[in-house]
C-alpha cells in the first residue's frame, strides 16, 4: 500500500526521469565507448578501459581532416543562412507586398520534401549545370535547407515585436542604423541566435544531402559512414563525446550568465 | 485664436496648415488649421477613428500628412523625419524598450544625440517622476503607472520643444488615471513645455487641457477652453460628448434686443442671442439645450412660487436615481421625451417620484441655441463605447 502511494506521487517525476534515460542512453554509450580499447577494427564490443584514442584524436587519417572541413562548412552555411533567412523574415513580417503569401508557404517546402529526393534533385541539377562537385555544392545545398528553419525561428520572433518600439527609437532621435542596431537587433537576437544555433546543428551532421553532392570532398559524417563499412575507429566516439560536451558546457555558461544578469537587476 | 497673433516668434508654437491625410478612399483628417500656443497643454478629444492620433503622428513624423505643413515655431518640420524633429511622444503602450533598463530607456535620446555625461540628467529625471529606485529594473517588472511615468521621463529628458502624448493613461485603472492625470498636469506645469494630449475621455481632457480641440469624422469640430467648450457648445456633437445635454426644437417667435424668444409645445423660452451660434429669423428653426444641472425641478403644486422670467417646462418624472450628491431625474415632456436633471440633494423634496408632475424652470442665460439642421444624438455615447 506505501509503495502504491509512493508511486502515485512520483509517477511524473518517473515519467520524467525515464523520459530523459531514453534520450540521454546513446549519448552514454557513446562516451564509454570512447574509452573502450576494441580486439580488431569494430569499436562494438567493451573490452578494457583505455585513453588511447583521447590522447591520439587525429590517430586516424582523414578523420580530423573532415571534421575540420564540416566545422568549417557548417560555419559557413550558418552565416549564410542567418543572414539571408533573417532578411527574408523581416520582409515576410513587415512588408506587404505581392505573393506574399505564396513565398510564405513557399519558404516551408525544403522542410516538407523528403530529404533524399532534394538530394538527388540537387545532384540532377549541379550535374546538368556542369558544376563541380566538392566544398562549393555541400555548401550551397546546406545554405539552402538550413534557411527554412532560420525564417521559422526569426519570423516568430519578429512577429511578436512591438513596431512601436522602432517608432519610439526614431522618436528619440535614432537614425534608420541606429534603430536597427540599438532597437531591432536585440530585440530580435534570441530568434535569430536560435535560428544560427539550428542551422548549425543540420549542417553539421546532415549526411544525405551531402553524400549526394559532395564529389571526392569528405565531411565527418561521411566518414563515420565511410569508415563504418571497414571498421570503426574509437576516435569517432572520442570526436562525438568531446561536441557533446562542449554542447552542454555552451548551455551550462548561458545559464549561469543568465542568471547572474538576472540577480544584478533584481 | 487669439494667441497666435500675439506671439509672432512662436518659440515652441505647433502649427498645423491645411495638414490632411489620406488612406486611399479613406480620409482620416480633412484639411485642418490648428495653433497649439507654446507651453499651453492641449487636448485632441474625439472617438476612436476621428482623426486625433494620426494628427499627433503627423506632428511627430511618423506618419506623412497627404497635403499641408508642420511648423514648430518658425521651423518647417513637415519634410524632416522624426528622428529630426524637437519633439518626442509618450506611446500609447508605452513601448518602453525591453532589453534596456529604466535607466537606459530614459538616457536612450540623450545617448544618440551623442551626449556622453548623461548621469546626472537622468537621475535628475527619475527623481522627477519617482523613479530613482527603480533605474536598474526592467520595464517589464514595473507597474503599469510606473511604466507610465518611465515613458514620460524618457520623452522629457530631451527637453523637446513639444511632448505628444497618445493616450498615455488608457491602460491604466481609474483611480491610477485620476492620480496620473494630477501628476501630469505637475509636470507640465514644472517644465513649462507644451503638451499636445491625445484622448477619447473627455473628463480626462476637461481637467487637464488649457486648451481642447475637439475632433469628429477628421474635423475639427470646435475648440476652445473646456469651460467654454462645456457652457457654450457649438454643435450637437460637442454638446453631447462632453457631458449629457437637452435639446428642444423651437420655432422662432420674435427677437427682442439680446433676447430671442422660442415658441417650444405651446410655451416660450428665452435665449440670449450672443448664446446662438445659429443665424436667429422669425419663424426659423432652431435647436434650444440646456445642461441638466441647470434646471430647477419644482413639484407642480408649487409652481405659483417659481420667479418670473425664468424659463419654464411642465412634465411628468419618469425615472429617479439618487446617485449621492445629486439625484438624476428624468422627465417626459412635451417638447422632450427624455428630459435630464440634476437635483443636488440639499433639501430632497419627498413629493418628487416617478408620476409626479413638475415644472423644469432655469435661467435663460443657461440656454445656448443651435443649428437645428443637425443629428440631435450626434456624439452621444461614443466616448462610453470606446471605454467599453
């Protein structure tokens, strides 16, 4: 009868709990294994502690070679798709102009399309273009499927702004630049930092698009897979632990910074 | 108005010159000529759609009139953006910047002028408006009085030649709008610079303007001080949206002198002819009104005691409700249905119940008579409707 009672009130505490087990699981297996020290070529079973594959990261040819090329294509893509996705919110927002509508569901289509056929539609038209498969194509592709959701999480933002406020800012003696640098722009950044952080994310380990487009050029995703078919070196699970951490140490810093922002102004 | 020629330097002088504007079809003001004399405090009254915010924009810069001029003193502004201008606005929502302090919302004007010192002139500021406290918070975790008074800190700190204020206490409750309303009226007082008060309240305008424009329809209906706006009303329209007014239709009887006399259901009534702002010819229309706490209420039986020359109406009471200082009667007559009075309760007299008749006698000088070509319920109501 305790148990029942007990179970009654921490039913959504262990709804919770479980919950977070079942999405924090592979991360957990990723990060052991990247300490496992594999009989043979496949990191798939444990066999003894090791730091090997932590002190040697670049231990295996080609891997920190494409994951230096995706970080860097991932950055660019971001940038492109910030900036381009972000005007394109602001004129979807503010603007009344004609087929307004129509670019509105328009800018929707990328993420409805099923990934592998933009992707071959991509290569269809790269090859009849006569462009050359690498860095070029891979970026191009990603800037252009990463820009629906950076419109998405701007235009929400954008939406609920208050236009007075820019009118006050003009009000009080702001210019055209500075209203947008004084007023729009941090008004808007949470939207936009949100759309940069996402952008970021897909770039980054999209591997259909890619796959497609990429000619001879190899990024970190392609690789794991490449590698997959041969054998799997700890270091991938050394290269997926280490973003893992820098992912929850990014969201740890803003919250403390947040927070401390927060107790200064109360 | 008279202050416009007086003052031909016009320092801080607002003057609108056939300034219109036009959506489309639509027009939202009509060519209008407006003087608002430097360091008065002037209201823009009107409903909702009548033209009173888009004028204040047009002041500010943030809307471009159709046609007309803008000038502030002897400065052409209309060609001139808003970041230009020598004024500021107290939004209607405030639209305090979020992601600034209280402190940096008031220094917010100051800092893009490019001044660097600004300490000093905005804690003086605060102070002013009660808000040395509170300079480290957000707009959002202050009240919405406070808010209020942030919004008019921050406009004032740049000392403009003019401060717009768009309805700036329709959000709050009464009693805080009672309390901002003196608050405001300090300020100007304090600083002495001219405030141009948008509002669809007109008790609002009443206490706090020197000076109310009256809007209707993108006109300009009347303008004038609120006393007399209130005693001398020129339209039927501005009769009823400030305060309640009777309206008898009467024929011209005779012109004596000063005095008309109206023929009214089988009676006569006296009007002074400086009180008639329509053209008074023997057998012509004309609108009679009179404010309903103008009129004395005598119970019939007594009517052998009210003065002579006083004008005069028989009825029957229809309704009473007794508000506290006063009770509001209102009586059927013959020469209108719902006649208004209000009785202050000095000596109730007991006889004075629905069903009992009366006479309704006033001072002829109370009477002020109209073109009776027009809408009589024109503007009735619509001041509750936008509250509401």
């Amino acid at each position: 009868m305790a148990f029942v009672t007990w179970f009654k009130r921490n039913v959504v505490v262990i709804a919770g709990l479980l919950t977070l087990a079942y999405l924090l699981l592979p991360n957990v297996v990723v990060t052991v294994f990247s300490f496992n020290r594999p009989k043979g070529r496949f990191n798939y079973q444990w066999q003894e502690f090791s730091t090997d594959a932590w002190r040697d990261p670049c231990g295996v040819s080609g891997l920190c070679e494409s994951l230096g090329l995706s970080l860097q294509i991932a950055f660019w893509a971001t940038l492109g798709a910030t900036l381009l996705g972000t005007m394109i919110a602001f004129a979807l927002v503010r603007y009344r102009f004609r087929a307004r509508g129509a670019v509105n569901s328009l800018i929707f289509l990328p993420m409805a399309m099923p990934e592998v056929v933009m992707a071959a539609s991509l290569l269809t038209l790269f090859l009849n273009m006569g462009a050359e498969l690498g860095f070029w194509t891979v970026l191009i592709a990603h800037i252009m499927f990463c820009l629906s959701f950076v419109v998405v999480a701007v235009k929400a933002r954008v939406m609920s702004m208050d236009p007075r406020l820019e009118q006050a800012a003009q009000d009080l003696y702001a210019g055209p630049v500075q209203t947008f640098l004084r007023v729009t722009l941090p008004i808007a950044a949470p939207g936009i930092a949100a759309g940069a952080l996402l952008a970021f994310a897909l770039s980054f380990d999209d591997f259909i698009i890619t796959n497609f487009n990429a000619g001879s050029t190899v990024t970190f995703p392609m690789f794991v897979w490449g590698s997959a078919q041969r054998g799997t070196p700890v270091q991938i699970n050394v290269i997926g632990t280490a973003m893992f951490v820098v992912a929850v140490l990014l969201v740890l810093v803003s919250m403390a910074v947040g927070n401390r922002r927060k107790r200064q102004k109360a | 108005m008279k202050t416009t020629e007086e003052t031909t330097a016009g320092g801080g002088d607002v003057r609108l010159t056939g300034i219109s504007k036009t959506y489309g079809d639509f027009t939202a003001v009509h060519p209008l000529d407006l003087t608002v004399p430097e360091g008065s405090f002037f209201a823009l009254l009107g409903a909702s759609g009548c033209g009173k915010t888009t004028t204040l924009r047009m002041i500010a810069g943030l809307e471009e009139p159709t046609a007309g001029t803008v000038h502030l003193g002897d400065q052409d502004v209309t060609a001139l953006p808003p970041y230009k201008r020598p004024v500021n606005t107290v939004f209607q929502s405030y639209a305090l910047f979020p992601h600034l302090d209280i402190y940096e919302n008031v220094a917010f004007g100051l800092r893009r002028r490019g001044i660097k010192s600004v300490k000093k002139q905005v804690e003086e500021m605060l102070e002013l408006v009660q808000l040395g406290e509170q300079a480290r918070k957000k707009p959002h975790q202050l009240s919405g009085g406070q808010q209020q008074r942030v919004a008019v800190a921050r406009a004032l700190i740049n000392h403009p030649k003019v401060l717009l204020l768009d309805e700036p206490l329709g959000a709050l409750d009464l009693k805080l709008r009672r309390q901002m309303q003196l608050e405001l009226k300090r300020i100007q007082t304090e600083v002495g610079i001219t405030f141009v008060h948008v509002t669809h309240d007109q008790e609002e305008a009443m206490t706090m303007a020197d000076c109310v424009a009256v809007m209707n329809a993108g006109r300009v209906e009347q303008l004038g001080t609120p006393a007399d706006l209130y005693e001398n009303p020129r339209t039927t329209f501005v009769a009823n949206f400030l305060g309640t007014s009777n309206f008898i239709g009467a024929e011209v009887d005779s012109t004596s002198g000063d005095d008309i006399v109206l023929k009214a259901g089988g009676g006569k009534l006296v009007l002074h002819r400086a009180r008639a702002s329509a053209p008074a010819t023997t057998g012509g229309k004309i609108l009679a009104g009179v404010r309903p706490e103008k009129i004395s209420l005598t119970h019939a039986d007594d009517a052998g005691g009210i003065p002579e020359g006083r004008n005069r109406i028989t009825g029957r009471i229809t309704e009473s409700s007794f508000i506290g200082v006063s009770t509001q009667f209102v009586v059927d007559s013959p020469v209108c249905p719902d006649f208004e009075v209000y009785v202050q309760n000095v000596d109730r007299d007991a006889r004075l119940v629905p069903g009992a008749e009366v006479v309704l006698h006033w001072n002829p000088a109370h009477t002020f008579g109209l073109d009776a070509a027009q809408d009589v319920d024109a503007g009735v109501g619509t001041a509750e409707e936008e509250v509401a």
